[in-house]
C-alpha cells in the first residue's frame, strides 16, 4: 500500500507521545520500519499531501487494510 494519511500537526505531536510511552514501557526501540513510516508522514504532513479521511469508519478502514 502506497498511500498517505492527513493528519492534524497536533494529532501527530500526540502520537509522537504515545511512541515514546510505548519504548519506555517495552524498554526498547521501536522498529526501524515503522520509523520510516512515521518520518515519512511527518514529510507528508509538512507538505499537505495524504488521503483525507472524513469519518470514523473511514479511518478505521484505513488503518485495518494496513
């Protein structure tokens, strides 16, 4: 799946958050790939690309086909 996400600045920021909640807990690192991804996303968001999604189920739907 090639796709992009549009997400707020401030979802993304809270995210983040969760991430580092996520390492400490599991005391470790989080996968590189799943890093790039975010990084990516966070270039994604910066420059207004992604797929817009209008609803709950939308996003829902988004994240379960990844």
């Amino acid at each position: 799946m090639n796709e992009s996400i549009t997400i707020p600045k401030k979802t993304y920021v809270e995210l983040m958050g969760f991430k580092r909640i996520v390492e400490i807990e599991y005391e470790r690192p989080l996968s590189k790939e799943l890093l790039k991804k975010l990084e990516k996303a966070k270039k994604d968001i910066e420059t207004g690309k992604g797929v817009i999604l209008r609803s709950k189920s939308e996003l829902k739907e988004y994240f379960e086909a990844m």
